[in-house]
C-alpha cells in the first residue's frame, strides 16, 4: 500500500508536542527570580550609580560576557539595535559613508546605519544564507567605510575572506551576532573576529531578558566611544563633567544603557547559554544525520558546522513551489516548519521587505542619508529584485527550529516526518 502522507489523511509522522520558539523565554524559572528580588531588595536599579555596598549586576553581567569571548571590553546595552547603532557611530561610520550589510538580516542592522547617518548597500548571499564575498567585492567603492557580517540563524559567515578584504581596503568590520550568541568560527567566538561586535537579548533569541544587547570589542578607542554615544550623560566616567582626555573621546550621543533588572535576569540566563547551546547542536546533528543523504534536498552549507549554535534546521529544494509543498506537509506531519520565504509575506529579516529603505524614508523632508553632500559616490539604489541568490536560495528554503528541550524521540520523529514527506513528494 502506497505510503499516505499526514496532509492527505494518513497518521502524522510526528505526535509529540511542539516547543515555544523562544528558547531561553521558556525556562525562566528560579534563578531569575532570585536575581531580580535581589535588585529589588538592593534598591540599586541603575547600573551606574546605587549603594555604595553592592556592585552592579549589569558590570558583573559584562565582565562574565568579556571573559567567555575572550575580548577586552564588553559594554552592555538596552537592545541590539542601540549596540548597532553605537558600534557604527563609535567606528567612525557617519555622513557619506556606506555599509555593505547582508540583505539576509533583521531590518535593524540596515536601521543603525541610517541613523548613523550612514547609506546601507546589501550584498547577496551564498549557500550558507550568509554574505556572498563576490558580491561583497562587486559593491565596494571609495564610500564603502565598512562592512556588517550578520551570523544569521545561528551560521557563521566566512570571516577569513570579510577579514582580507576589509583589510584590503581598510574597511571596519562590524559582527551583527543577534542571532548566533555562543556561536564561534573556527574556534574563536563570533564578534570578537572583527573591530567589534554586537548581541541580542530580545526575546526570541537563544538567551533573554525580553531586550538587552552586548558589545564586545578589543579596541579601547571603539571601546571609549562605544560608552560616550550609549551613554550621553558620561555616567560611566569617574569624573563626568571632565574634559575629553583625548580628541574624540567626548561627543553628543544617546541613551542606550542598560538597567540593573535587565542585567540580572540576563546573569541567570547567561548560565544557562552553554546547555542549551550543547542540547540544541546534539539535537541538529541527531536530526541532520538522518536526512543528510535525501535525494532531492540540500542541506544549508556552512563556513563552520561545529561553530554553528544549531538553533535551526534548514535545507533547499529544488523550485519555490516544492518548497511550500515539502513544508505544507512537514508541518500536517506534526513538524513545527515553514517556508522560508515569501514575497508575499511581509517579513522584516529579508530584504524585499525594507520598504522604508527601499523608498529612502527618512524622518526630516531633506532625505538624508540618501541626499548627503558628503556621498561621493554614485546614488544608492534598491529594488525588490536586487539580489537574485538571495530571493533564490531562500524562496525555495524550509527551516525548522530546533529546541533545547527536545528530546531523542521528537528528534527521531522530526527525521521521520522529513523522509516521510520527501519519499512521497520528491
């Protein structure tokens, strides 16, 4: 009898239940409890000033991030976008300036450009969903001042080649590791690989305090200027009303500092990172070897299969339409999937969707950044269709998330559903 898949009436491959998709949201328990009680009962809810008898948490939290990246400086923020926008206004990313950043990427990575005041360029991507270094090359001008490698889905870009030709043409290079906390490339830790680098805390990501990002840098001069732009009043200096001790040390900036209670939940999670990133790698590999021989599916490459976080499972197919199909019946199989893109889905981590930057919406009638006098280069333009690899490899992409809290048995049926479905559609 011919097999019957689950969308056309036959038994689900997969019968245990799903995961919430927010791994570290979903085990909050005690230790956060005892971390934000503990602030509370302090009194200290500011990171820079309190009682004089207990430290900060936020410090704590930034001296613990530090040492497990193994950089100087680590400087904690109220969210990734602020870190960004920090980070490229601390490089020296401003008026005229443009940043090659991946098309594949939250919508906020091309935000912080603008807003400091520099014009985002986006490269296309190669089989790793990752930034194509071809195109990287191909979009490099006398304004390119520096480029942005987005860690997207846990993968980790080829930082050996951004690294040459950053250094080729004196570019900065700027790590969007949003997506990709505890990942490492070639045994270093993402966002210490470039002049800096910037994390997520929100809640979606692998670990959380519902907001909340982290720079990370080796550079004190990066470093000085990260803590002057996120923090305005110069809280952080021992004598805030002091002068610059040296030129560009002091500026006006904004407010991105982080709170005690943000920091304390974020201690809690942060010894939590290590099981969780091993469960969720155990689980990809566990999955991933039971259907790496399908004919017909192609496993997403990567710059470094032991530094990827294994947050998700994601593979191509051979058109758009097989796609949607293979995902329609994965998820009636039980398997929590989807289609990875769609161009007639609204979704701010793909490129055809930046609608704001694609019609150069700015907050004042005078255009800028797009209308700078400072740009030398020729106009920017973007279109829905400008990066070709990117609609290609995505559209016809299905991701499945993988959790820490799976065990072997939803493993095995995950694997199942798979085989299942392509024995009967591919």
């Amino acid at each position: 009898m011919k097999e019957q898949l689950a969308i056309n009436g036959g038994a689900r491959a997969k019968t245990t239940p799903n995961y919430d998709i927010f791994p570290g949201g979903s085990i909050i328990g005690e230790e956060e409890k005892k971390q934000v009680l503990e602030v509370l009962d302090r009194k200290y809810l500011f990171r820079y000033y309190g009682p004089d008898n207990f430290p900060s948490k936020v410090r704590e939290l930034e001296n613990k991030w530090a040492k497990m990246a193994g950089s100087k400086y680590a400087l904690a923020t109220s969210s990734c976008t602020g870190a960004l926008i920090t980070a490229c206004v601390a490089a020296g990313v401003g008026p005229g300036d443009e940043v090659i950043v991946a098309g594949h990427t939250y919508i906020a990575s091309a935000y912080a450009v603008v807003v400091a005041k520099g014009i985002p360029v986006f490269s296309d991507i190669d089989e790793a969903f990752t930034m194509d270094i071809e195109d990287i090359k191909r979009k490099i001008n006398p304004s390119t001042k520096a480029i942005m490698p987005v860690h997207m889905r846990g993968a980790v870009c080829d930082m050996d080649s951004i690294m040459a030709i950053a250094k080729e043409h004196n570019l900065v290079v700027i790590e969007d590791c949003a997506q990709a906390t505890g990942a490492t490339y070639k045994g270093k830790p993402v966002g210490t690989i470039g002049d800096v680098g910037c994390f997520s805390f929100q809640y979606y990501k692998t670990i959380t305090a519902g907001e909340g990002g982290m720079i990370v840098t080796d550079d004190e001069y990066i470093y000085d200027r990260c803590q002057s732009y996120h923090d305005s009043a110069a809280c952080w200096r021992s004598d805030r009303f002091a002068g610059q001790r040296y030129e560009g040390e002091l500026f006006c900036g904004a407010n991105f500092r982080m709170s005690e209670i943000t920091g304390a939940i974020m201690l809690a999670q942060f010894d939590k990172l290590d099981p969780m990133l091993a469960s969720m790698r155990k689980n990809h590999a566990r999955i991933t070897e039971q259907i790496k021989d399908i004919k017909g599916i192609k496993l997403r490459e990567s710059h470094d299969p032991e530094g990827d976080t294994g947050i998700c499972l994601m593979f191509m197919l051979d058109s758009e339409g097989k796609a949607a199909e293979f995902a329609e019946a994965l998820k009636a199989e039980g398997v929590a999937c989807e289609k990875y893109f769609d161009i007639n889905i609204p979704d701010w981590h793909m490129f055809p969707h930046f609608t704001h930057i694609i019609e150069k919406k700015s907050a004042s009638k005078e255009g800028c950044p797009w209308t700078c006098p400072y740009h030398k280069g020729p106009p920017v333009e973007y279109s829905k269709d400008m990066n070709p690899k990117t609609l290609d490899y995505l559209g016809r992409s299905v991701h499945i998330h993988i959790m820490p809290q799976m065990t072997d048995d939803d493993c095995d049926m995950v694997a199942d559903a798979i085989n299942k479905v392509a024995r009967v559609l591919l």
